[in-house]
C-alpha cells in the first residue's frame, strides 16, 4: 500500500502529523472474482457476493444496494456462496463443509463434511446455502436429495428429504433453491430449468411445479441463463433467458401480473444474466461482466435504479482518516492551531 506522509515542521518545535489513507489503486483493488461471483442479500438489506474457484480470487464482499460501502474478505478456497441472516451471522458453503462467521468474518462455526463413508448425519456436497427470515440457516445437500437447517449456534438441527424427481435424471435433484419461512415454502430448481415448490412442514410432499426458460449449469463456467428468487410474501419472480420481464407466481403457483424492466441495451447474450434476488420492491440482477457487480431496478415500475461497479472508486468503503500529532507545549504558544494543521493534512509532502 502507497502510504501518503504529511510532515509539517514549525519553528523551534516539530510537529508531525501523520495521516494514512489508501492510494486510488489501492481502493480498486479486490480479489473478489467479479464475473462469475455468486449473489444473495442478507437479513441486513446488504448484497453479499462469493467466490472460490482460484485461491487467489477466493472471497466474500458486503455492498450496499446503491453500490457504496464495500468491504472484503478473504475468503476460504471452494465457496460457493455466502448468505447472512438479520443477526450478524454470515454462513459459506463450501464443498464439503457449512462454515459460520461473525459479522467481521471472524470463523466461528465449522460444520464438516464427507471426507470418510457417508452417514446420515453429513453433508455430501452443500453448493447452496440461504439464510431463513428466523435467522437459521439452510443448506443445501444436492446428492443426499435434503436441505439441511443449521442454527446461529452452529447446530444442524433439522433435515427436509426433498423426493428426488425421474425428470431431474443424473443432472442432479437440487442445483439451486429458495426458502421462504413464511408461508413454510421450499424452491427446488433442478438443471433443466424445473421449480418444484414443496411443503417445510411436509418436504415428501410436492405441491405444484412450473417448468420455466431458465437455463441452469455452473455459473463458474458461464452456462447459466436467467435465474430466480422467492421473496418475504412467498412470490416466485422468474427472469427467464433473453427477456426482460420478471414472471412473478403466488404461493399456490398460479401466474400473476409480469413485471417488464427497462433494461435497453443492458440485455444482451454476450454478458449474460445469471442470478436474480428480490428485496422489498427491488430487483437485483447480475450478469457476466468484469467489473459490474450488479444492476438494480423497481420493481413495480421497472425503471433501473443503479448500477454498483467495482471499478468506481467513489462506492469503496474508507477506512476512518488517522492522525498522530506529535509536538510539545511550544505549540499553542507560537501561534498554531490543531485545525490549522488538519486542514494541511491533504497537501502532500513526502510519498513514499
């Protein structure tokens, strides 16, 4: 890091005031992996976006929706995805393990997995995880066909057998989901583009199912095509590859008013758009691009709101300016005054 270094001398005495605060390039830098991260939003309101394929782009960021107050983490090799609940707690599945962290990213909790003969009791492969509106945590086990519900407190202390589908085939029986504590629902998206919503009090029961557009694969490799999120009233909104309309289903699964989004020339098949999340009246959308982080739009009126960026600087969170005044009582008695000095601060000097 370019550290800026102010050194203001005064006559007999030598004040030094020290200020540190990050170089431009320094702001920009990241390790998240932009194009292919994955994307929820937390109980906070935040957007939390993961990811783990490379070592050295494994990471977790927290944005805010308008973009500003970024900050990162390093985060563990084989992320998939990161979620929070509304209590401080962000959890990340990884492959073979569910792991808890404090609101710092401080690891607190270490649900592990499979490296032995399966039991029942183990995750086999948790790609998935999603925070409930209670504050627990749910986690997908796709090869296991279950969904399993880890507390704050790291106890895994439920299981929802989701009844594996002839459709889904060897392509897997849960690629992607939703949960909606609510109205006790589960969305199951399968890879050929299948919801299959189920009962949390019931999971061997299917209630309905809605085959859709989608074009599910693995984002890493940019093979997903539009994407889905079930929000707080436990409506379906399904953007579906190459349109810009929001389907939107009740919880019975019966079609209700389509929602269009002005999206222009933003709609293309090059950067395609692989991740979709609701929250309050807004929707969050993300596409294959390098430094865009993720669009966002009414959705009531469609209209784009903005557009959060990782390449703009003005959006980075800045760490609080430090000063250390170093001088002696002759200070005050030449004349000089605190305020005086803080306002040289910004003129540089020395840079080293």
């Amino acid at each position: 890091m370019r550290t800026r270094v102010t050194l203001l001398v005064l006559a007999a005495v030598v004040p030094v005031v020290i200020a540190a605060a990050p170089a431009p390039e320094d702001q920009a830098s990241h390790r998240l992996h932009v194009r292919f991260a994955t994307m929820t939003i937390g109980g906070d309101g935040r957007v939390y976006l993961a990811s783990g394929v490379e070592k050295a782009r494994s990471a977790v960021m927290r944005v805010n929706r308008d973009g500003a107050g970024r900050t990162e983490w390093n985060g563990p090799m084989y992320n998939s995805s990161a979620a929070a609940n509304g209590f401080g707690m962000i959890a990340c599945a990884l492959s073979s393990a569910v792991v808890l962290y404090d609101s710092e990213f401080n690891q607190r909790f270490v649900m592990g997995d499979i490296c032995g003969p399966f039991r029942p009791n183990q995750f086999r492969a948790p790609l998935h995880i999603e925070a409930g509106a209670g504050g627990c945590f749910y986690a997908a086990d796709q090869h296991a066909d279950r969904i399993a519900r880890i507390t704050p407190l790291g106890q895994r202390d439920l299981l929802y057998p989701i009844p594996h589908g002839a459709e889904a085939g060897e392509r897997g029986n849960i690629h992607d989901f939703r949960v909606c504590e609510p109205t006790r629902r589960f969305h199951v998206a399968t890879l050929d583009g299948l919801i299959r919503c189920f009962d949390m009090n019931d999971p061997d029961k299917e209630l309905w199912r809605l085959k859709t557009a989608i074009e599910f694969g693995n984002p890493e490799l940019g093979e997903s095509k539009g994407g889905f999120d079930v929000d707080g009233q436990g409506i379906l909104h399904v953007m579906e590859r190459g349109r810009p309309v929001i389907k939107r289903y009740d919880s019975d699964g019966k079609p209700l008013e389509e929602r269009a989004l002005q999206m222009g020339t933003r709609i293309t098949d090059d950067e395609r758009y692989f991740a979709l999340r609701v929250f309050a009246n807004e929707i969050l959308l993300r596409r294959q691009h390098d430094t865009e982080l993720f669009q966002r739009y009414d959705l009531t009126t469609g209209k784009f709101i903005n557009a959060a960026d990782i390449a703009d600087p003005h959006t980075a969170a800045r760490p609080p300016l430090r000063v250390l005044y170093i001088g002696n009582s002759q200070l005050g008695y030449l004349g000089h005054s605190i305020p005086a000095l803080i306002t040289r601060v910004n003129r540089p000097s020395v840079t080293t």
